[in-house]
C-alpha cells in the first residue's frame, strides 16, 4: 500500500501535500459560516422600550380607511382632518416662488431667518401685547418640534407634566416617549371643555413640571376665559411650573377677543408660546411654525434643533414672512367662512336624533355628545364611515375622557357640510337635544 508523503521545506518545516485543497479561511467564509449559525430575531426586538411607549394621531388612520373605500367607489365626506380646505393665498405661494428663483435653497440658521425671527418677535407683541426679542424665537418645521423638544429638554424619567385630556394626543404621546408621567386635565363637557382650576389645583405635586394648555382647544374648539388664564397663571406661579401655551388656533378664534397667559405678571417668563402657519395661512404642508420663549430656554431647543432638523426650509420662511407682513384678507375670509360654517353644522347636528353639543369658540372643530344614541363613540364612529360615508373620529382618540363624544371638522365646503348632516340624520334619525 503507497502511503502518502509531506515534503519538510526549505526551513525544516513540514508542508501540506499540494494535492489537497486548502481550507479556505477568508473572512468572507468565516462570516458566512458564523451567520449561518446566528438566530436572526425579527427587527421588531431590535426597537428600544420606549418605542411601546410612542403614540399616533388616528386622523390619518381614519383617513387611510376613508381613502381606501373611495378607492372602491364609496362616496366619503372627509370630517376628520383638522386641515383648512383653502388653498395657500396667492401672495404667499408668490414669495415662496420669488425665494426659490434667489436661490433660498441652502442651510440657514438654526433657530431661523433673522427676517422672519424679527417679524415674528413684532407680530408676537402686536397680538399679546406683550415685549418680545427676537432671541426668544426658534423656527421649526411645524408646531410639533415645539412641544416635542421642550418635552425632550425638561422631562426626566418620573416628572410629572399635565395635559388637557381629550387633547391633541401628541402631548400624551411625547411624555410618555420621554419616561414621563402624563397626568391628564379633565376637559368636561359641564364647563364647557375648559380648565377647571380647582381640579387643575388638585393635580399639581412636588414632582409636576410642566403644563400644557391648548386655547382654541382641539378637539372641542373650546376657548379658555380671562378668569380661567388667572386662574391658571396664579397656579403656575404658586408652584413655580413651566407652561406650554399652545396657540396654534389664535387667529381662528369667533366672537371673543384671543386671550394669552402671557398677559399677565410674571407669567412671560416661564412660558413657552406655540403657533404657526399651518391653520392661519392654510399651510400645513409647508411645515412652518415657532416657538416663543425665554432666551435661557431658546437655547436648548436650538441645540435639540440642530441635532435633529438642521433649520426649516429656506425658502418656506421667507414665504412666512410675506404671510405675516402681507395682505391680512384671505385669512380674515377664511375665518368668516369658519363662522358661517360652524354656524350651519351645529345647528345641524342638533336636529339629529341623539347628538348634543356646544357651539364652539374657536378652531374649526365640534364635538358633539353621543350618548343620547345609546351606543359607545367608536361604534358611532364607525358607522359614520362604513354606513353614512362620513369620516368623523371618536373622542377615545384624543383621550379617555372623550368617551361619549365624537369630533367633527367643519373645514369642509357648506356643500360637503350640508351632504354630511343629511347623511348622519338618516343613519340616526331626527331628534332635538341641542346645548348650544
């Protein structure tokens, strides 16, 4: 039997038999070999804890479904969205064109163009009546950055931050992503969705930080008084709070002077205002709006800015600009058909069997009482949809005390109005029971 040999080298050493095939230790192999190996676990364990902490905003979830049975021939009438129906105005998409022919296509400053910073500051004063500095303005792409960083700069894990509940559920959604504890603030229906400052008392402890407070209030259109302010400013300083005034609604406001926390002494110093274009202007996409603040504060929320947006769209700010130092008429036009439209909607609703409701004070929301049907919200909700072809959304989206409630928008045409309530009224019936 011929065994096989191995052949010493030059140094003694002793070298495979060339016939044999070498393993093959590259490191592409030994990955290879190392993968196969490796239990690969879905990505959905890779997402931290906080993730299960996160909310949504179930609008764009009902609009997904209204979306989709129009795609199947469904007629809908979209009262879900808390978006104006009006086109930008003229002037502003105008601006915006003129910004993009000079180039207003790179990085700005992170808080903002000094321009719009300054206009805003002067408009800022103008309405609230109030000194303000440029300084304590910072620009973001929309109003949520506001409330999100400023969450993000004040909460650690346990402190306490009181919202409006219902409310727009970003707030809950934010501080509850930041490990905070969101402690929510009764809108009820027997104060008219505002504030109660005796329950609000009873909320605050040592660990409450924060105050969140929405006037026009989305989802009810409620708008806080000049006592309740007082009410809450002197809280506020009792317990030395921070506030997040958010505003947004302002300028869409019926019947009743725009009231600001800020009004009174001591209060400008630790709130932080939130507004914008997006409801004013009809801009929601063009993702614009601002905070105002103290200046100690403006420089953390810049810093969180540059770490997580850079700066706002160059050549949207310098359209802001023109929409806050040009013609006033198509906002004042959109907030006259608000009126009319609110006017006619309410009047509707409670001539349906079962629906109750306050006419509201501002925004362009109503959120009438549906417990006079005998059934949960989100079943009327649903129905509404599926049944009558109208998107309407159940007050449980904006928080558990919008249980017996569902909110509608009326920024739709009187046409698209009228359509909604003839549809509701056949799938509930007539009725009165009106809270107006």
């Amino acid at each position: 039997m011929k065994t096989k040999t191995r052949k010493a080298g030059a140094a003694g050493r002793i070298t495979p038999d060339a016939s044999r095939p070498k393993p093959d230790r590259s490191r592409a192999s030994c990955v290879k070999r190392r993968a196969s190996s490796v239990r690969h676990r879905p990505l959905s364990e890779f997402c931290s804890e906080r993730m299960g902490w996160i909310g949504t905003e179930t609008a764009f979830d009902v609009l997904a479904k209204a979306k989709a049975l129009e795609a199947q021939g469904k007629s809908i009438v979209h009262l879900e969205i808390g978006e104006p129906d009006f086109d930008t105005p003229k002037n502003i998409r105008e601006a915006a064109k003129r910004a993009l022919d000079q180039n207003w296509t790179h990085y700005v400053p992170a808080p903002g163009i000094p321009e719009l910073r300054h206009v805003i500051a002067t408009e800022v004063a103008r309405t609230r009546k109030i000194p303000v500095d440029p300084r304590q303005v910072v620009v973001t792409p929309g109003g949520k950055p506001i409330m999100s960083f400023l969450i993000m700069a004040l909460c650690n894990p346990g402190d306490e931050i009181i919202y409006p509940n219902p409310g727009f559920p970003i707030y809950e959604s934010m501080i509850r992503f930041m490990g905070g504890k969101a402690v929510p603030i009764p809108m009820r229906e027997e104060n008219h969705f505002r504030v109660d400052v005796d329950e609000l008392r009873q909320l605050i402890t040592r660990k409450t930080k924060l105050l969140i407070i929405n006037s026009p209030h989305n989802p009810t259109g409620s708008v806080l008084t000049h006592d309740d302010l007082k009410g809450i400013a002197d809280l506020v300083l009792k317990n030395d709070l921070i506030v997040l005034a958010d505003e947004i609604y302002s300028r869409i406001i019926y019947d009743i002077p725009f009231e600001s926390i800020t009004q009174f002494p001591g209060m400008l110093e630790r709130t932080v205002i939130l507004d914008g274009f997006s409801k004013t202007y009809a801009m929601t996409g063009w993702r614009v709006g601002y905070g105002v603040m103290p200046v100690e504060l403006a420089q953390h929320i810049i810093r969180l800015m540059i770490n997580v947006n850079s700066c706002t769209s160059a050549f949207s700010q310098r359209a802001c600009i023109e929409a806050l130092v040009g013609p006033q008429d198509d906002p004042h036009r959109m907030v006259a058909e608000f009126k009319h439209r609110r006017d006619i909607f309410v009047e509707g609703l409670c001539r349906i069997k079962g629906l109750s409701c306050y006419k509201p004070q501002g925004a362009f929301y109503v959120m009438p009482s549906v417990e006079g049907t005998g059934r949960s919200c989100q079943d009327i909700a649903d129905r509404l949809l599926n049944e009558a072809g109208v998107a309407a959304l159940s007050g449980t989206c904006f928080g558990e005390y919008g249980a017996g409630f569902v909110r509608f928008s009326y920024a739709n045409s009187v046409e698209n109005l009228q359509e909604a309530l003839r549809r509701i009224e056949r799938m509930l019936g007539k009725g009165k029971s009106c809270r107006i």
